[in-house]
C-alpha cells in the first residue's frame, strides 16, 4: 500500500534527522535546539523506578459513560518528547509548510490531542481507516511542496477530529492532585 511506504520513509527521515542533529548540533546556541536537547535529556533521565510508572494525572473524558484512563509521569514525559521532537523535525525539514499548515491557534498540538483521544476510547478503527487518506493527501512527503488543495483537506481533517468521540479542544488532562495524594 502507498500509504504504508510513505509512512515507512517520513519515520526513516525523521530517524536521520535526529540522529543527525545529536551528532553535528549547531555551532551557535540556538532556543529551538536547547529546547529540543533539554526535551530528550529529561526523556532520558526519567527513573524507570516503580514511582515513575505510579498514576499522576486523570486524562478529562468528554463523555461521562467512558471509563477514566489514567496517565503516569513516565507516560508524559515520554508524549512530551514525542511531540517535541517531531515538531522540531517539521519545522526544520519545511519551515514554509509548517508555517502554513501549524503556525497557527496550535492545530498540530491538538492533532495530537485527538489521536490519543481517539486511542484512549478504543474507535482506533475508525482513525485507522482515514490515516492512508491523510497520508496521501499532500501533507507527505513533508519534504515535498504543499498540496495545491491543502486548505480543503485540512478543513476535513480538523472537521472530523472535532466529530469524532465527542473530543473537545483544549481539554484532555487534568491534574490528578486525588491520585498524587494517595501515592504519597
């Protein structure tokens, strides 16, 4: 399947991406790059002690008969650098489609934010099936020029995630302070 293909080489060129800027950082001390190196030391120093995998915050459910799901510092930490370095990765291969595609109101955060929504609650089927659609429609190869029918395809996508699961923007964790409680 295409999709598969170009899903297969955007994770190769990410991979080369990372690896290549652990290996030749930039010779001046930029924020972007601090921000990223800070993001995968604090990735690599989590304690994979017990008390790291202990329940800290309750993800915010948008419909009340699911059931809770909870979330462990280990988890974040791990989510938080995936975000980060994949942004990271965006904006440097493609700055222009980056711009146009997520510089604004952080649609590429609350992309996010609906994928794991839809993961948590279990309609992964549903996502799955609309994933070869989003592939091939121009957003990849990242590398590549954007799609001359980009907006309408973005409007789809940003249509669908607000459809789907009942997900809410700008709601998905909650500090657990309950949980924290009973673990200390």
């Amino acid at each position: 399947m295409k999709s598969e293909g170009l899903i297969f080489q955007e994770q190769n060129n990410l991979l080369d991406w990372l690896k290549a800027q652990l290996h030749n950082p930039p010779t001046k001390e930029e924020s972007d790059y601090l921000s990223l190196k800070s993001t995968i030391v604090d990735y690599l120093k989590i304690n994979h002690s017990e008390y790291s995998q202990k329940i800290k915050w309750e993800t915010l459910n948008c419909l009340p008969k699911r059931p809770k799901r909870y979330v462990s510092l280990h988890q974040a930490i791990t989510t938080q650098a995936a975000i980060k370095i994949l942004e990271a990765y965006l904006k440097s291969t493609n700055p222009q489609k980056w711009h146009v595609l997520f510089g604004k109101e952080r649609p590429f955060l609350n992309l996010f934010k609906y994928l794991r929504s839809v993961d948590q609650h279990t309609t992964f089927s549903k996502l799955r099936n609309k994933i070869p659609y989003w592939v091939l429609s121009g957003f990849f190869p990242w590398k590549g020029p954007l799609d001359p029918d980009y907006q309408r395809k973005l409007n789809c996508l940003f249509q669908s995630m607000a459809k789907d699961n009942g997900y809410v923007k700008h709601k998905y964790f909650g500090d657990y302070s309950k949980a924290e409680k009973e673990i200390n």
